[in-house]
C-alpha cells in the first residue's frame, strides 16, 4: 500500500498542535501559580509553542488547497468580525463568569477554565490570520522572497517574548525595539503585494470594499487590545506572548490592508486591459484543447464563434469557409443568417489580394444594403483561415456601436484566426479519421463474410486433384468460387466475377453464393443453373452491376465434364500439351433479363481424358499489367500452363503466381485474381466418342 507522506505530515503537525494545547491546558488551569517566575516562563513558552504549532499545521493544511486571494481576504474578515465581537460584548460576559477581587482575576478552577478557553478561541483566530498573511505575501511571487518574511517571523517572536518583561520597566525599551522593528519589516513586506495584478477588475473592485472594511475592524480589534479591559486582561493573565502577538498581528493588518486598498486603486485603470489580456490566454488554452479534442465540427465551430466575438467584444461573429467552389456563412454568433450572408457577400466585393494574408476592417457605411439589415452594424474585422497556404475561409466579427476595431483587435484576431484553422483542419481530419474507422469496421466485416463464403480449404476426390488461389486487389474482393459434392458421383463448382470492386462487390458475392448453392442441390445442368440465377438477381441486383459466371458440373461415373458460361472468361483445358480454350457461348448475369439471355446461353459437355487439366480464372490474371502498362495476357498464362502441365495442380498454380509476381512487379494489383485448377487423372475408358467432345447443348 502507497503511503501518504504529506497527509502524515500534516497528521503529525496536527497532533503536536493538540498535545501542546492539552498541556497547556492542564498547566493553566491545574498547576500555573502567577506569583512564581519560573511559571511565568513556562506559561510563555507553552502558549509560544502552541501558536508556532498551531502556523505551521496552517501552513501544511494550505499547501493541499487552491489559494483564491480573495477567499483569504474574506477568511481575515470573518475572524476580525469574531474578535470585534468578543473585544465588544465579552466583558459584561467575563465580569458575570469570573470571580474578579480588587480588580485582579482570582485563579480558581472554573476561572481558569474559563480564561482559558476565552484567550484560546483568540489564539486559534490571530494563528489563522497569520497563516493568511503568509500565504497571501508568498502569492505570485516570482523571486524568492523568504528571506524578509523570515526575518519579520524573528522579530515577532523576540518582540512576543519581550511581552515577559512586563514587570521589568527597565527593559521595557527591548520589547518596544522589537516591536518597532517588527513594524517596520510589516510595512516592508506589505509592498510586496504581487497577487493583485492577477484578479479581474470585477474582484478588484470588491477588494476595495473589503480593505475599507476589514482595516477599520483592526483598527477597532487593536485598540480594544490596548484598553486595559477585562477581556485584555484576560489575555495577558493567559499568556503576555498572545497578547503582544495579538497586537503585532491587528498592527500587520491595518497597515497590509491600508497598503492593499491603495495599491487596488491604482490597479483599476489598468484592470480592465489585463482582464481582457488574461482572457484572451485563458481563450488560447481552450483552443489549444479544442485543437487536441474529439469534438464534432458543429460544436467546434461554434465555440470558436463565441469565443471570437467575446475576445474582440463584439456583438457578433460567424465563420465564412469553403464548400467547394463557394464560400457559405455558418456558425452564427448573435447574428442571423440573412444578415452574415449579405456582409459576407461585401466582403468578397470588398477585399482584395492582401485580405488573404492578413485581417482587415471595413466600415459598413459604404456598404449599399445596409438598410436591409436586422441591426445597426457599423464595423466589421475578418481574418483569413488558412491551411496549406490555401485559403479555407475567414472568421468575421461586427459590431453595432462606433467603438471601432483598433490594434489590439487586429492582434487577437490574427492569432485566434491561426488557431481556428488550425482546429478547423484537426476538426476535418478527425472527422476523416472517423470515417476511415468506419470504413475498416466495414471492411472487418467484409473480411469476415469473405472467408466464410469461399471455401476454407480444396475437396479431396479420388479421380480430380484441386487447387485454387484467391488474392483480392483491395481488403476485400467481387470474385467467387465454390465447389458443390453432390449425389450420387456429381461433382459441381463455380466461378464468377462481380463487376466493380470493394465492399458493395463483396455482398453481392455473399448473395451469388446463397443462390449457387441452393440451385445446385436442385438442378444439375449448369445451363439450367444459370437461366434460373439470372431470374433470382432480377429481384436483387442494380442495373450498373453484372456477375460473369461459368458453372460446371463432372459425371464422376461417366467421366464427363458439363460446362455453361456466362460472359466469363473461356475455360482453358490443357490436353496433350496443347492449351484449348472452352467458349460455350452466354452473356453476363444480370445484363439481360429477356428470352435473349435464354438464347444465348450454350452448354458444353466434354469427355475427360486422363491428365487433362481445366483452368478457370478471372480477368484480375491476364489483365495484370507491367510497368509499361502491358497485359500479362492470355498467351502468357496458356505458356505456363503448358510449361508446367505434369506438375500437381498446386505446383501449376504457385508457377503461375509467381510468374504474374515478376510481371507485374512495379505496378500495383487493380484487379481481383482468382484461380481454379481442375487435374483429371482416370485414364479415358473407349466409348465411341471421338475427340473428347459429346455435344452442344442450347
């Protein structure tokens, strides 16, 4: 467990705080004698120490607490009120309590009790005042001035102690040096007042109130201490330590706050000018946040078109920014739509080449459709917003009254014209940021959709070796293949190719899959599973998308091979180390819903002889291009096809992969590559048929 140093600290100061009171207590009211000397000294040095003890817990206590100026001055107030009451109206209290003969105090238990918690209320009070000082002398300070605080404590102290040689007249001239001297080091540091310049004008002003009223109660406080009355009396037969630091503390607040409401008075002329200095870097902080922040551009906007009219005290501001070849006001601050449309049309009648680089003013009186205004505006600043050295718009500010827009408006707005550009520009590429995260959310889910569609890994058939490669141009791809087992001995798959690239093409894929799978379990002639996949995407497929397709379908007990296409790319078979290519004829899914579709689809049954290898694949293969913009082409891949032809399928197919790799090597993929190898190896049983070829079927 992490321990707590300074809460342990301040426990420990604390608890001494007590202990010393405890003492104290017990001393004065069981055991202190005020004829002996000796307890005289011991009385002086407890109450001292209970004090000190008592400051330096404060001062612990504070160091955890955000110090507000003017909560402190307040704290000072509230505890002079205290003690003016007390000095007021306690002595017609105390004279009822205590048993007072000749005009001395008689040092009974209940009197001393009663002394006791009388002085201790007042202890408590003066040790809070002081740590007030304190805190309030070392606020804002930028050099280290502890040395002259430090002494004041010194002096203090020997000026307190001095108290304890009352019945000494002689050395009375030792406790007044000290004192004087403590006086003199008060008004020293009451001039280094440094907090004051960092309060508002609004807080100055109360200040003034405040000092007025708070030195004339210690004023009040001081003199009340000094007037030989019951309850001084009561303070100094306490303790003459408490009673001479009362008086040095009711001396340090009259002259710091005598000191602190002239010092006010000459602040508040130049009030206002740090006011709106420290605004406007409180205004730059929170853009620098806005800059780092999610926000959204509206919320963005707006904040910076509060902010703008509120730092150049105008009545009202919009921003101006490019939406593609025009400039549209938005975000507007205490001005309506109608109004900021038409001065933002005079500005661009208004301004020239330079108003790109910099803010400028313009006066409303030349402006011809002034009277159409809603209000009374007469100035108007706007500041360009820049990215990139390229002009994105302007923050504009107006105001109704004849105060103009000087200097110093020019400044602010210049600078807070950078930052909304830049927030503007952070706005715009978190918003990007965004979209893209959207997009690859999409894309995960497409990815997903992908793997489940295509086939996890190749059939294993007795007489068929299989292989397939798949390798999308983007995150995701439109082409599909699938392999169908089907009963009894048949054996389908499928190629196709959705037009267009990306996510859409990916779903439209997932819906051809759906539709391919289901139609292969209820018809076996491909021509068939075509014509009806063309009327089922009738329903579901947009007039700019089409799906080429060639499904095929191999007897495993007849050894034949039925194959229909539709708009694809021609089956190639590679038989006898020659490269055939398969073209049964048909168009596109998708691209004719009419009986001409029906027509023009052909079925192509072939008699499979052993070794032949069939190879369907998508245009993404002999489209793939070279640096010099060249087609890989279908020659290429019918060369390496037959190069490669007594490899094991998988072997023909890394072959044919790696040979696309080096051709295209200095230009991206563009197109989806998807590649199917079919290797038949049951050696041709005599049938009759000639030639492999059975027949065309329409």
């Amino acid at each position: 467990m992490k321990l707590n140093t300074g809460n342990l600290k301040g426990n420990i100061k604390f608890q001494s705080f007590i202990i010393l009171s405890v003492i104290l207590f017990i001393y004065k009211v069981f055991v202190y004698s005020s004829g002996s000397w000796i307890h005289f000294l011991i009385n002086g040095v407890l109450s001292a120490l209970t004090i000190i003890s008592l400051i330096i817990y404060l001062i612990e206590f504070s160091h955890s607490r955000k110090i507000n100026p003017l909560a402190l001055v307040i704290n000072v107030g509230v505890l002079n009120a205290v003690l003016f009451f007390m000095f007021t109206y306690s002595d017609s209290i105390l004279s009822s309590l205590l048993n007072i003969n000749t005009g001395k105090i008689n040092q009974g238990i209940f009197d001393n009790i009663i002394s006791f918690f009388y002085s201790f209320i007042i202890l408590v009070s003066v040790s809070v005042i002081f740590m007030v000082f304190r805190e309030l002398y070392f606020l804002k300070q930028k050099k280290n001035v502890s040395l002259y605080f430090n002494t004041m404590i010194v002096f203090f102290i020997l000026a307190s102690f001095g108290a304890l040689l009352i019945d000494v007249p002689d050395l009375h001239y030792i406790r007044d040096t000290f004192f004087i001297i403590s006086v003199l080091l008060i008004i020293i540091n009451s001039l280094k007042i440094s907090w004051i310049a960092f309060i508002v004008k609004k807080e100055k002003i109360s200040l003034l109130a405040l000092s007025i009223v708070i030195s004339i109660l210690f004023i009040a406080n001081l003199i009340s201490s000094s007037s030989n009355k019951l309850s001084e009396r009561v303070v100094v037969q306490f303790s003459p330590i408490l009673n001479q630091f009362l008086k040095l503390i009711m001396t340090y607040g009259i002259i710091y706050f005598g000191i602190l409401f002239f010092t006010t008075l000459f602040h508040i002329p130049t009030a206002e000018a740090f006011d709106r200095k420290a605004q406007e870097v409180s205004f730059l902080q929170y853009f620098s946040k806005l800059i780092s922040q999610s926000m959204d551009f509206k919320e963005l906007a707006d904040s910076l078109t509060e902010i703008s009219a509120k730092v150049c005290n105008a009545n009202a501001a919009w921003l101006v920014l490019k939406d593609g070849e025009e400039f549209k006001a938005m975000a507007n601050k205490d001005i309506g739509y109608y109004d900021s449309n038409l001065l933002t049309k005079f500005i661009f009648e208004m301004k020239h080449p330079k108003t790109d680089e910099q803010t400028f003013f313009l006066n409303l009186n030349r402006f011809n459709d002034r009277p159409q205004l809603s209000d009374n505006f007469v100035h108007v600043a706007a500041s360009p917003l820049k990215s990139h050295n390229e002009l994105k718009g302007y923050l504009v500010a107006v105001k109704k009254n004849d105060f103009i827009f000087d200097d110093e408006d020019k400044d602010a707005m210049t600078t807070f014209s950078d930052y909304a550009s830049l927030a503007i520009e952070n706005s715009r590429l978190l918003e990007e940021s965004i979209e893209k995260e959207r997009m690859e959310k999409e894309l995960d889910v497409a990815r997903e959709i992908q793997r489940k569609i295509l086939p996890s890994k190749d059939p294993q058939l007795e007489k068929l070796q299989i292989s397939s490669v798949f390798i999308p141009a983007f995150e995701v791809g439109g082409d599909y293949y699938d392999f169908f087992k089907l009963e009894p001995d048949k054996f389908g798959f499928v190629i196709a190719d959705v037009s267009g690239k990306g996510i859409s093409a990916a779903f439209i894929m997932a819906e051809i899959k759906g539709i391919f799978e289901s139609l292969s379990k209820t018809m076996e002639s491909p021509r068939n599973i075509l014509i009806k996949a063309n009327e089922i995407l009738e329903r579901t497929l947009d007039r700019k998308n089409f799906v080429s397709a060639a499904y095929g379908l191999i007897d495993l007990k007849s050894d034949t091979l039925s194959i229909a296409r539709a708009g694809h790319c021609p089956v190639l078979l590679i038989r006898n180390n020659a490269a055939q290519q398969i073209r049964p004829s048909g168009i596109g899914l998708g691209l004719d819903y009419s009986s001409n579709f029906i027509n023009s689809l052909d079925e192509e049954i072939i008699k499979l002889e052993d070794n032949d290898i069939f190879v369907l694949y998508t245009d993404g293969i002999t489209e793939a291009k070279n640096s010099d913009l060249e087609d890989f082409g279908t020659k290429n891949f019918e060369n390496v096809l037959l190069e490669n032809s007594e490899k094991g399928v998988d072997e023909i197919a890394n072959s044919v992969m790696k040979n696309i790799a080096l051709f295209s090597q200095n230009n991206s993929q563009h197109d989806d590559i998807t590649l199917v190898i079919l290797k038949w190896k049951q050696k041709l049983k005599n049938n009759g048929v000639k030639n492999g070829r059975i027949q065309h079927l329409s």
